[in-house]
C-alpha cells in the first residue's frame, strides 16, 4: 500500500528533526491540506530564532518539493509565512 501525502510529509520531517533538535529547536507537523499547503510548527529555538524563515523555505520547504512533489509551500503556524 502507498504512503499518503502525509506519511511521506511526515517521514521528511523525522528525517530532519535531528538537525533541527541539534541547534536546540525542533519540528511538528500540524496539518497538509489539500491544495499542497503543509502547517509545521517550528519550536524552541527554531520557533525564535530570526533565520526561521530562511530554515522553513530554503530547508523545510525545499526538500518536501523535492521528495514530495505534492507539496506546493509550507507554512509555519507561528510565523503566518
């Protein structure tokens, strides 16, 4: 059986955790909605730290759209970006 959108979103993120979690922040997926918007909460040091955005699309956002070709953006909850 094929993995969803949001298995395959979510094995990406696992995958990235530990670098976040390394510069003591951290990562949660929130929601995929249908039209390709992932909602990640960015925590800890990453949820304040002033490169969050930069993280969120050049990291984040960039290797979701590269494994997960569903993935249109993503969206911090935090950050309204």
């Amino acid at each position: 059986m094929e993995a969803t959108i949001e298995q395959k979103v979510q094995n990406i993120i696992d995958q990235i955790r530990p670098q976040l979690q390394a510069d003591g922040g951290d990562i949660r997926l929130v929601e995929v909605k249908t039209d390709g918007t992932v909602m990640v909460e960015l925590r800890g040091a990453c949820g304040s730290c002033p490169h969050s955005r930069i993280t969120l699309k050049n990291g984040v956002e960039a290797l979701l759209k590269q494994y997960v070709p569903e993935v249109d953006h993503v969206e911090d909850i935090n950050l309204g970006c």
